[in-house]
C-alpha cells in the first residue's frame, strides 16, 4: 500500500522541462457571434502561463486531498500471472473518493479558486459522469452552485451517476438537452459526444451571470492538479527501492495520463537521467493520439472560443458509441499533444472488449473494479508487461493507474459477459472528411523555455 508516503503540498509542472514552447491557441476565421469571455481565476491562469515547477497547495484544497490521499499503490501480482506479465505490474488506484475517480484531484482545486473569484455557480459538461460527480462535490464542499450537462447515452446506461450527482446538490441535464441554442439548432436527430455536452455548458454559462464554465481535463493548469497522482508514486517506488520503466495512463483529454506520467518525465530530466516509456492508452472509437492530425481544432460544439493545438479527429467526426464513455472527446490537451509531437510520450489504441476484458481480470484476480476508461490502460499495460507490444517494451517494470471505480459501470461489463457488445471501428471516410481543412500546427515552435522556478 501507500506505507509512509505523505500526501503532497505541492503541484508540480513539467512544462519548465519540455524543452519547447506550447503553441499558442488561434482566432476561428469563421467565428459567427461574439466569443465566450471565460472567467478563469487569476491563480489558474498563472498556473498555465508560468513555467514554475512547483506550486503550493492552498489549505483548504489540501485538507480536501487529506480525506482521501495518498491513494493505495501495491503490485497487482495475481494480475500479472492471469495476463502472462514477464515484468511486473503495479497500480496506483484512485477510485477512493465520492466521485470515484482521480477527477476530484482538481475539482477541489478549481471550486476553491472560483470561489475566491466570486463565481456563484460552476457548470459543466460530463461523458461517463465521473467528472460532473467530482466538481458537483467540489461545490458542495465550498459552497458553489452545480448544473452538469451529461452525454445522453451516457447517463441512460448510467442513471445513479446522475443520481449521485444530484444527491450532491447538482442539476443535472441529459446532452443534448434542448435548453442551449447549440442542442436545438445544430444536434437535432440523437446526436450526442463529449464535445456536445462540454458546449452546451460553454453555452450556459456565457449566457447567465454569476456562473462560470469548469473544465476537468484538457487544461494545464487541471493537468497540473493530478501531478499528485504521479508524486505519490515517485515518492512510493524510491520508499520501496523499486524501479520500473514504463508507465500506462488512459487518455481522454488527458487528466489522468498526465497526472500519472509527467511527475516521472519531470522527476527524469531533473536527475539528467532518461525518463521511463510514457503510454497513452486510447479507445478505438476515438483514437486522437494514434491516428489524428496535429492541428488547431475545436475544443467544444459551439465553435465559439479559440482553436486550441492538439492532435485531433476533428471536433464534427461523429464518435460511434461505446462503453468508452470518458475517453470519447475528439482532442487531446494541448500539453499532451506537444508532448507527443515531440517524441515524449507515446500511445497505443485498445477496444471496448479488450478494456472490459482486462477489468474482469482485475476484478478477479486483485479484488478491485476498475472503470472501463481505466480497463484501457489495464489492457495496455498488460501487452507491455506481457512483451505483446513490439513498439513499447518495458525490462523492469510497469506503472499503471486505475483512474476510477466501475460500480457505475455494471452494466457495460453485464453486456461484455453476455457476449453483445461488439467493437466498432472508425469510418474512414468520416475520420478523413472530419480532419480536411484543418491547419496544421506549425513545425517551429522549439525554442528551450527558461529553466525552473
């Protein structure tokens, strides 16, 4: 388990050590309207314009932490024999919290700094729900209003999520709702994916005062809030004398990849010592990092803020439903995103089945449920311990986090038991038509960033 390991008091960036600049984000030449004005605290804007190494955990937000970290790590040995591993494998869990997942990491984080700001009311949007859960705690916690705009297929095979949820103190709104102009007049016909639902929140909120737009994954400053997953495993390991070389997180945007990896690249170029094989484990269904394009994009439906760098499937490419729920956004961050351009970290795509798979093995042999956005990585890390990925190999050791619990879940695995779920591929011509026209994102930005502060 965790041993002696303390919960951090402070956050820690990898950016001073990227050894290249982050694009900048583009004006949409075909903006039609105003734009969104986001009111973004002045502390989580330093947190993404400053290239400062560590950053102080406020008090309020760690006495948060304090109620469920350090989170268990341990060697998942009886996982390890069921999938052949030749090296071993082990797992830091985040599923210990009321959300169930490492979201709360930084929704705690951000209601206590809009709180600070005066925002009255936090509105978001939600695939899987882990995220909507998380801040909808959040601002129980510091006293914030909630309205979480889900993924409709989503909450319809997950209803305790919105139960939960609104047991909380959050309202709660299947996407597409039919309250935003962005559901009524462009996704009319069933249409539903993460990016809906984030715009439809987007929508709200530039439209009613006194609330503000949260989001819980694709920014630097929400990657920088889950680096704790990553130092508490740093801090665990070295306590332990254990090394490992590669080290697996699932990618939706990439929250929870970038808190289990980046302490290590951080942690790496700070000894001058290589960094371990950093994985991206991706769903088929929406497969940015594998087969995207590095362009500006979309972040949401609304096409109203700024074209955002990231490797992309184009933010119109219709996802095919999936048991994926929370990997099903069509970017990743922009951090991400440069990071993998630039050859620092790496990923692989894993099917719905092959991620349920892998959680039945968890389940079974280390007595834990893992959420199937989590199976993905759990899929992943055991073709890497098991010496079945040629591209990734590790000699002495894998890392992988369970990003969250399943027992929201129940119902994919009781599809995947009973032998209906089936896995479905992209559409090429979709994918291809999706990504035209998108500008490619510039091959100059390396200048070297400062050295840490």
């Amino acid at each position: 388990m965790t041993g002696q390991v303390q919960v951090p008091d402070h956050w820690r960036s990898v950016v001073p050590w990227l050894g290249h600049v982050l694009p900048a984000d583009r004006t949409p030449e075909d903006r039609t309207g105003g734009a969104v004005q986001v009111n973004l605290p002045l502390e989580l804007a330093r947190q993404t314009l400053t290239a400062r190494e560590y950053w102080s955990i406020p008090e309020p937000v760690l006495a948060g932490y304090r109620r469920y970290r350090p989170t268990p790590l341990w060697r998942a040995t009886g996982f390890e024999q069921a999938v052949g591993a030749r090296v071993p494998i082990y797992v830091k869990y985040e599923g210990t919290n009321i959300s169930g997942s490492h979201k709360l990491n930084t929704a705690l984080a951000q209601a206590y700094y809009y709180q600070r700001a005066g925002v009255e009311e936090l509105v978001t949007g939600t695939g899987a729900g882990q995220w909507g859960t998380a801040l909808a705690a959040a601002c129980a916690q510091f006293g914030l209003r909630c309205r979480v705009f889900m993924v409709g297929s989503s909450l319809r095979r997950k209803p305790y999520r919105g139960v939960l949820m609104r047991l909380l103190g959050a309202e709660v709104h299947a996407s597409p709702s039919g309250l935003t102009e962005v559901s009524r007049a462009r996704f009319e016909g069933g249409y539903n994916s993460l990016s809906l639902a984030l715009g439809e929140a987007v929508e709200y909120a530039a439209t009613h005062p006194g609330v503000a737009f949260s989001t819980g994954s694709g920014e630097t400053y929400s990657i920088l809030h889950q680096s704790v997953i990553g130092t508490e495993s740093i801090a665990w390991l070295r306590a332990e004398g254990i090394g490992i070389d590669a080290v697996v997180g699932s990618v939706g945007a990439g929250s929870n990849f970038g808190g289990i990896a980046l302490p290590f690249f951080a942690e790496a170029r700070a000894d001058g010592t290589p960094p371990p094989l950093l994985v991206a484990a991706e769903s088929t269904t929406t497969p940015k990092l594998t087969r995207g394009v590095y362009a500006y994009d979309r972040t949401d439906a609304t096409g109203s803020g700024p074209l955002e760098p990231m490797y992309t499937i184009g933010s119109s490419y219709p996802i095919p439903d999936s048991h994926s729920a929370g990997l099903r956004y069509h970017g990743a961050a922009k951090l991400i995103s440069a990071m993998r351009h630039h050859g620092q970290i790496t990923a692989t795509a894993v099917t719905q089945t092959e991620a349920l798979e892998a959680g039945r093995l968890f389940a079974v042999h280390e007595s834990t449920l893992a959420a199937p956005e989590s199976g993905h990585a759990l899929a992943a890390a055991a073709r890497i311990a098991a010496g079945a990925d040629a591209d990734n190999v590790a000699r002495q050791g894998v890392l992988v986090c369970v990003s969250g619990h399943g027992y929201l879940d129940l119902g994919a695995y009781e599809q995947y038991l009973d032998g209906v779920l089936t896995d479905q591929a992209p559409v090429e011509q979709a994918l291809d038509l999706a990504m035209a026209g998108l500008a490619t994102v510039e091959q100059d930005s390396r200048a070297a960033v400062g050295q840490p502060r």
